[in-house]
C-alpha cells in the first residue's frame, strides 16, 4: 500500500509521517531526502513531474514487496499526483500559504482525497493510522 502525505511546505508533512510510519510499520521516504540522494534541486515543472516519478519508483519498489510505504512530499499539482498514483492520500490543509511563492503559486488543491486534516492535533497520526489498518 502506498501513501502520500501530501502539502505546502511547512503544512507539517513531515512531522506526521514520522509519527505514522512506525504505527504501520511501514518504509518511509521524504522528498527532501530523496532529492538530497539524487543531488536533483530543480524545482521547475520538469524537476517536480521527475521527482513524483522518483518518488513513484522508491513506493512501488516497497509495495511490490509487500511492504506499507509512506511518501511525504508537497505533490503540488494533479498531474504529480497521477504521477504518484497513491492508494491513500493524506492532505495537509494546515495552512494558507507556504515559505516559497513559486509553489504557492503552482499548488492545485487535490479533489479526492482520503484524509483531509485541517489543523494539527496529538492524535491525527493515530486516527489515519487505525483507519488505514482497518482496511489492510
């Protein structure tokens, strides 16, 4: 199963993914990371469409294996969103704007989501995670 925590920089992508990867004892990948490995900084809509084919490739790898996978990055636009092809999609509706204009700009609000937060509380991670396990 893949999941993609997705939202604007600074929307708390990551610091829910870190508490929900041990509760589905699932492999984690960050796009911060995954871009620090490729050495790829290029923010351009080709930089963004690669990085979601990047980030496609590292899940499928985990869930070919049987393994839950979890994926934060921003995905800011539909089209890196079918790029990623997630089976659950977390959207981190957290805040208005994030700390880079470009990405503001550019970011499409996802239609279908499966868990849409909007403010951050201690037991989000705990909720998403029982009900993604419930349906494993």
């Amino acid at each position: 199963m893949k999941v993609l925590v997705m939202g604007l920089p600074g929307s708390g992508k990551t610091y829910l993914t870190e508490r929900l990867v041990p509760l589905l004892s699932a492999a984690w990948y960050n796009a911060d990371k995954v871009r620090e490995m490729a050495n790829d900084w290029d923010f351009s809509d080709e930089g963004r469409r690669r990085q979601s084919l990047r980030m496609r490739s590292f899940a499928d790898f985990e869930k070919l294996h049987g393994r839950c996978v979890v994926c934060d990055f921003v995905c800011p636009t539909q089209e890196t969103r079918e790029n990623f092809d997630a089976d659950i999609v977390v959207w981190m509706d957290t805040i208005k704007e994030g700390r880079y204009e470009d990405t503001n700009k550019l970011f499409q609000n996802p239609e279908n989501v499966s868990f849409h937060i909007t403010e951050w509380n201690d037991h989000n991670h705990e909720d998403i995670a029982k009900e993604i396990l419930k349906n494993v």
